[in-house]
C-alpha cells in the first residue's frame, strides 16, 4: 500500500479497490429504479474512492477499506440526489400542482385548464408556466411516496429494500389500472407528449418539431402531464399509496384552499 518513500501509493489503492467500487455498485443497481445507470454509479462511487484515498493519507486512523466503503456509497448516493431528485423547495410546488388539479377536476368533473391552475393557485400564467419548466425532470413516482417520512435522508435509508424500484412498487400495489386510465384521461397534447417521449424516445427539441412548439413549451407540458397524473394516483381513491407532505385542507371542495 505504501511506496519506497513510505507514503501510500495511490495508484495502487485505486487498482486494488476499483473492484470494490463495482461491487457497492452493483448492489446499489439491484434496488433501484431501472433508469439508474451502473456506469453512473461506478464514475460517482471512484470519486468517492479518490476521496477516501485523500483523507486516509491525511491521517485517519480507521481500517481503509471499511472507510472507503463509508465515502464510495456515500459519493454513490450523492450522485443520485443530485441527478434524479428535484430539490423539495420545486417537489412542494408540484404538489401544489398535483393537489389543484385534484380539487379542480373533483369539482367541475373535467381535467383543469392551465389558466384555471394558476388562478386556483393564485399566480399569473406566466409563473404558473415558469414553474413547470423549473420542474423539468418531475417524475411520476418517487420512493417518498411510499413512505410517511420527511427525511432527508430517504436513499440512505432505503436503498436497501427489497422493493425499492418506485415503479415497481406501484404496479405491484394494483396500481397498474389506474395509470392506465390516467394516461387516457390526459389532454391530447399532453397525452401525444408523452407517446413520443416515452414510447418513440424522442427528445424535447425533437417533440417541439413534431408539434410545432418549442422545447420549453414541450417541458411545460411533459411536467404537467406527470402531475395530472400523480394527482389521479395520489390523490384518487389508491389507498394502498401514501402521499406525503399534503397539508390537512388539500382535499377540500374549493380551489381557493391550493392557494399559498
């Protein structure tokens, strides 16, 4: 581990921990959702891995690998907050989202209109549209919402479950049916938005050309496509998901009660 000169050669700890590293990764892969990439993870978890090589030079007393172990799924994880994961400050704001098109649509019977979104949530349509591009990368299902907890630390705790892919989860729960009547329900533009995003793989330029709108129209839609339908599942009558973080007046009859 250590050169003629005495000092650790760090080459060395890298070659002979670099299969550690695909290991933690590997295991990570097993209980998360498919869209993760392991080569994501084996980039992130050698980061962590240089990281301990640093601070183990600098003097730390513990056994090296238990602590490399600590940082490279430390480092793993990290990686998966920053890339997957929208800060709460804009998950808040669509649930907001989420919770008006659920009152909206229980009282008229109909899917809300953008306009009626943001005069139930007592903003501008402009802002009402900044707020969807800001949410680009919303995604249907998250591991919080099978779960009463606001921790922070939520992928710490729960990359080791069993059942940890959230998709996954939800079609499991019977949940399947539903989804599916959710996605016909949607507008038409939102709807085509998600065939060609989902189905065909294009991009949100690519999208925009097909519908003659631009790409920041595109990720206005996609993210108010997927809060419609989180709001039909986690809003609905699905008892089998939690939802989280909804204050107690959000299942009230008056659009007002969605308002900041």
């Amino acid at each position: 581990m250590y050169n003629a000169s005495g000092t650790l050669n760090k080459d060395q700890l890298v070659t002979q921990f670099a299969p550690l590293v695909k290991r933690i990764a590997y295991h990570l892969m097993a209980k998360l959702p498919a869209s993760v990439e392991v080569e994501d993870l084996i980039q992130n978890g050698m980061m962590g891995l240089l990281d301990a090589i640093g601070r183990f030079e600098e003097g730390l007393g513990a056994q090296f690998e238990t602590y490399a172990v600590q940082r490279i799924r430390g480092a793993m994880l990290d990686g998966l907050r920053d890339n997957d994961w929208l800060p709460r400050s804009l998950r808040r704001d669509m649930r907001r989202i989420e919770a008006a098109i659920h009152v909206l649509e229980q009282r008229n019977g109909r899917q809300p209109t953008e306009t009626e979104l943001a005069e139930a949530l007592g903003m501008p349509l402009p802002e009402y549209q900044k707020m969807l591009n800001d949410a680009r990368g919303h995604q249907l299902v998250y591991f919080e919402d099978f779960t009463d907890s606001d921790d922070d630390d939520f992928l710490e705790h729960n990359c080791g479950r069993t059942e940890s892919d959230p998709l996954e989860i939800l079609t499991q729960k019977g949940m399947r049916e539903s989804l599916i009547k959710a996605i016909e329900d949607l507008p038409e533009r939102e709807k085509m938005v998600m065939s060609l995003y989902y189905d065909e793989e294009l991009n949100l330029r690519e999208i925009g050309d097909v519908l003659g709108v631009s790409e920041s129209r595109v990720c206005q839609l996609h993210s108010q496509a997927v809060a419609r339908l989180r709001a039909r599942i986690f809003e609905g009558d699905n008892p089998v998901v939690k939802t989280r973080g909804r204050p107690k007046g959000s299942k009230k009859t008056k659009a007002s009660t969605v308002a900041a």
